[in-house]
C-alpha cells in the first residue's frame, strides 16, 4: 500500500490511530500537497486539512514543514536506492541487469504518488539538507552499479565510479523525460530501446580476464 493509499484508509478526521499509523497517514498527506503544490507553496494548514487532523496534532510528529519534507525525502530517496540494489541483484546477467536498472528508474518516476519530483525536482535545493539527500541516492545508486561494473571488468574504482555515474544519469534523466512526454513510448519499449543503448556502451568493457561478456 502506497503512502498515499493509506492516507486514504485512514483519514476521517477524528479517528485515533497508533503513532506509526498517525505518522503514515500525515506523511501521506504532506506527499499529496508537497508534489501539487511544491515546499514553498505548501503550508501546513493545507497538510492537516488534507490528512483531515488539526495543526496540533501535525505538530506533534513533525515540528515544522521542512522536517516533514525531509522525512519524506528520506523516505522516497531509500526507496529508489533499494530498487536499484534490487534490479543489480536479481540476475547475474549483465545484459538483463542493465535493462532491469533502467526500469527501476522508470517504475520510480511512474508511480502514481509523484514522488520522484520531491527527490529529482525539489523547489528547495539550496537547503543545504535536502541538497545532502539528493546527492546522496545519486551517489548511493552509482556506488551499487560502481560495484558491479568493478567486479565485472577489473577497472579501477574512480573509472567504474564515472561509468556508474554516467548510467544511474542516463536512466533517471530519460525516464523523467519520457514520464514528461506522457508516455509518448508504451513503457517495455522505452525501457529496452534505453537499455540497448546503455549495453552497447557498457558492453565494449571487456570482462575482467575474459573477452566474451554476459
């Protein structure tokens, strides 16, 4: 169930929930009014309202606006991170683990609740916080690929790091350009024609003391 989901599960105003439950709820909620609306819009009174409790009651989870957005971020920054170590896990197939890090990509900006646009295209990257996040799923998604790409080709760590870079790059720009395109390319599509072009690049990269690749 998505964030979003369970805001809609639990939000009748009134109703008391398990701090866990009541956190959920209004972090749902702050997603809704943070992707419509962007941080410096966004006020708190629209978040409460949204999640159908009073300001006190927001309050008492999340001291202000920022630590709300920034719970969010850490929330939605793990999450891709894990989908991309996921896709380099699932197969010891090189060809197949480009195409499955592509579509990580794609499945994160694809999802209903918008929160690619709090990670990718946050209004508020000059706070020095959210900047840190940003850099880091970047940085953590890279490092994971960067991983692989050493393992696989015996490369040194600075030149598999600028490889990984250039990959976890080319994904997540494609993927918001095609998201941006309303899908103009049914999704299987768009996914292989990126991974063809990724694998023939990354191909060219001999195994590490064998010429034949995977």
């Amino acid at each position: 169930m998505t964030a979003i989901e369970q805001t809609e599960a639990v939000r009748p105003r009134g109703t008391r929930l398990p701090r866990r439950a009541r956190r959920n709820q209004l972090l749902g909620a702050a997603q809704e009014v943070f992707v419509a609306q962007g941080y410096h819009a966004a006020a708190m009174d629209d978040i409460a309202e949204r999640a159908g409790v009073s300001k006190p009651v927001l309050y008492q989870h999340f001291p202000g606006k920022l630590d709300l957005y920034l719970a969010l971020l850490d929330q939605h920054c793990e999450a891709l991170i894990q989908s991309v170590r996921h896709a380099l896990a699932s197969t010891t197939d090189n060809k197949q683990r480009v195409r499955a890090t592509m579509d990580a990509y794609f499945a994160y900006v694809e999802d209903d609740g918008g929160a690619f646009r709090l990670v990718f295209e946050s209004d508020l990257t000059n706070e020095p916080a959210v900047r840190e996040r940003v850099d880091k799923v970047t940085n953590e998604c890279a490092e994971a690929i960067c991983d692989v790409i050493a393992e696989d080709t015996g490369l040194s760590r600075a030149e598999s790091m600028l490889l990984a870079s250039g990959l976890g790059g080319l994904a997540q720009v494609v993927a918001r350009s095609w998201l941006h395109s309303d899908r103009s390319v049914p999704r299987d599509q768009a996914v292989q024609l990126l991974a063809s072009l990724a694998w023939r690049g990354i191909a060219g990269f001999p195994l590490h003391g064998n010429e034949q690749h995977h």
